[in-house]
C-alpha cells in the first residue's frame, strides 16, 4: 500500500481515499503495512524452500505436479501451493507462465532474505504491529507438518501456543488488524437505519470489533438497544464479554455461540430481529457462502442492513498477503465454490462479493471504500467493508 500511487507518481490519497478514513492511512501505518507485506514475502520463500517446492520448480511444473514432487497432501495442499508459487513469481523469484493453466520454473538463484531483518525494522517503525508478524511466523513454521497432512491446521495454529498470540493478534492496540476493525465501525455507523441500533455481531472473536464499532457509535450519539455477540468459540465469547462490557458498560449485551455453518433459527436466533448484522473478518470463512447470507437476511429487519468488515481482492487471481496464515485452515480452504461470484475459496473481488449479496437477499451492495476506483493506483489496498440492504 504505497503512499505514492502506482499511475501517478504521487500521493493521491486525498483524492481516492473516503475523507473519515483518510487519518488512519497516514504514512506512519502505511509503513508498517508495507514492511508487513514485505516480511510475508520472506516468509513465503522460506516456506518455498521448507516444503520440497524449491526442488521441484527445477523444472517447469504445474501446481498438482508440484505437490506430487514435493510429496504433499494432493487433499490439503493445492491451495496454499497455489498461493505460495503465486508470491514467489510476483516477487520475480520465479517466472511464471499461463498457458490456460499457471505453470512455474526457478530459473535462477533463489536471494537470501532474512524475514528477521524485516522484523526488527517494524519493531523500531511500531512495535505495536509485531503481534502480526507472531502469528505469521506460527503460521510459516507449520507450512511443512500442515502440508504434509501430519497436523491439522487448526491444531497448528491454536494449539500449542494456546490463545496468548491470538489474543494481542485480535486487538485494537495492533494497528494491522485494528484498521479492519475501523474500516468497519466507520461503514456500519453511517449506513444503520434511523433510530436505536439492535445489532447482530457473528465471529465476534474477543471483541474488538464491537469495541471500536461502539466506539464509532458513542462518538455519533447514535443509541444501542441490543447487541448480541456470537462466535463459534466459548472461550472467545467469555473473553469477549468481559473486554467489551468493561469498556462500554452501559450497552444491553447478550451473548450466544454460533456456527455460520449452521442454521441460525436451531442456535436460537430470531427472524427479522437485528437492524444491523455485522462482522469482521469472518464471513469469507462461511463453507456456504450462499447459505450464511440467507440466514444473515432472515434475522434482519425490513430495514436492515448488512455490514462485514473483509479483506478484499483487488483483482482476480491476486495472491493477498494475509492468506499465509489463513490457507492453513480447512474451513477457508474448503468453501462451495460458485461459478460467476465465488470462483475460489477464501477472499473475493469487490464484483464477487456484492454479486454474492445481490444473488441472496441484499440489494445496493457496494464495498467501502470504493477499491474499484483506488486499486489501479493502489493495488495493495485490500481492507474494505461490504455494505448492503436486505431486499
């Protein structure tokens, strides 16, 4: 996410950035932001080198003759594959042809960059990112065992390391996830409908999206007559009540566990109920991505609206930084794919997801901000929120 775009040469934030977001893509973030693109870069080579894919880019190889030669799991492997050849050609490391199908070839020495390097530059630019740079790290390490089919990824992740980075990861105080957080209470507190606010949060996870989104509406004096936080995890919800209730303790807040995957009516969730349904970084994991929206308008009111903070693909085919750590996981691998709106599992298109809205229940579907008219110029600006109405 360059201060300067792309096409122009220079700083045109002002001019394609929404004005209440401007502040919090100052130059300070934007570094941080680019140091965190570059270290993943790094990891994905290490990765590269790690899981058997540097010997078998040898010769030229397709993604499925890949894993075969570096004798991966063909059930687990393909996509984080895909996404790790993907990084490394676009770094130019290796080259990359499409022939109807991607097919890649080292060509030349593989450089030595140390992801540490990267790592003590953020930890003197903010080291309050580095609980970013924790988890990818986690993540890079399991590649192999995850990969080989030795350990699950959710074992991996959550396992042996606990909670505890997860924790300073999902926080407010970590600039690089705080901003979807931000980018999301912004969109939700401008497109809620008149009158107090009865919100639905769905992958509540420990509550900091509720935090900065009650935040958002305590500034604008807009009323809250309920907010019901969900997550699948009980552990998650029980930190998350006690995180959000001590920092907005006068909001009527109910909790309730619930899979996405699952109907929402048998979790005790009421029809027409919620002016608001929300999320962040939750809703690209939904296995059925046609489903999880149905059940999101079904607890709307006739009014409501559906805001989900997201990471967004600005063009088809861009491999996203952020799927390090999230390849590694079955439920954002293994999504039912759609053909004109869900080609692949995981993050969509702006197009994509507001034709997913537009194709199950919502209308005046937009992303927010508009990446359309900011991704020529800043091809790394992926942090967006999905805004729609019920139909």
């Amino acid at each position: 996410m360059p201060i300067l775009s792309q096409r122009s040469g220079h700083d045109d934030r002002a001019l394609l950035y929404p004005p209440e977001l401007l502040p919090h893509f100052d130059d300070a973030f934007i570094t941080s932001f680019d140091l965190f693109e570059e270290y993943i870069a790094r990891q994905a080579l290490a990765i590269f080198r790690s899981t058997g894919l540097e010997a078998a880019c040898s010769r030229e190889t397709g993604i499925d003759e890949a894993i075969a030669h570096a004798g991966l799991s063909a059930e687990i492997a393909r996509v984080p594959v895909a996404w790790i050849l993907a990084m490394v050609a676009a770094r130019g490391w290796i080259s990359r042809t499409n022939n109807g199908e991607a097919r890649y070839r080292m060509e030349q020495p593989l450089p030595e960059l140390d992801p540490a390097e990267i790592r003590n530059r953020q930890e003197q630019q903010d080291a309050a990112c580095l609980p970013s740079y924790d988890i990818a790290a986690l993540a890079a390490a399991q590649y192999p065992a995850v990969l080989r089919g030795e350990v699950s990824g959710e074992q991996a992740l959550f396992g042996g390391e606990g909670i505890v980075p997860w924790v300073k990861y999902f926080s407010n105080d970590n600039p690089i996830y705080a901003v979807s957080n931000t980018v999301g209470a912004i969109a939700a507190a401008s497109a809620l409908p008149p009158g107090p606010a009865r919100i639905l949060e769905i992958g509540a996870g420990l509550g900091s999206g509720a935090e900065a989104l009650l935040e958002q509406l305590g500034n604008r004096s807009m009323p809250v007559d309920a907010y019901h936080l969900t997550d699948v995890s009980p552990l998650f919800l029980k930190r998350a009540q006690r995180n959000v209730s001590r920092r907005h303790p006068q909001v009527p807040l109910s909790l309730g566990q619930l899979d996405i995957d699952r109907p929402f009516a048998g979790q005790g969730l009421e029809g027409n109920a919620y002016s608001l349904a929300y999320g962040v970084n939750v809703l690209h994991v939904a296995r059925d991505l046609a489903a999880t929206l149905r059940e999101l308008r079904n607890v709307l009111q006739r009014d409501g609206v559906l805001v989900m903070a997201e990471c967004v693909r600005p063009f088809e085919g861009q491999a996203i930084h952020l799927e390090l750590v999230f390849n590694l996981l079955g439920s954002f691998r293994n999504a039912v794919l759609v053909p004109g709106w869900r080609p692949n599992p995981g993050f969509l298109t702006p197009e994509q997801w507001c034709a997913a809205l537009e194709a199950n229940g919502f209308t005046d579907a937009r992303v927010f901000p508009d990446i359309p008219a900011i991704r020529d110029d800043y091809p790394s600006f992926i942090c967006a929120a999905l805004v729609a109405r019920r139909a």
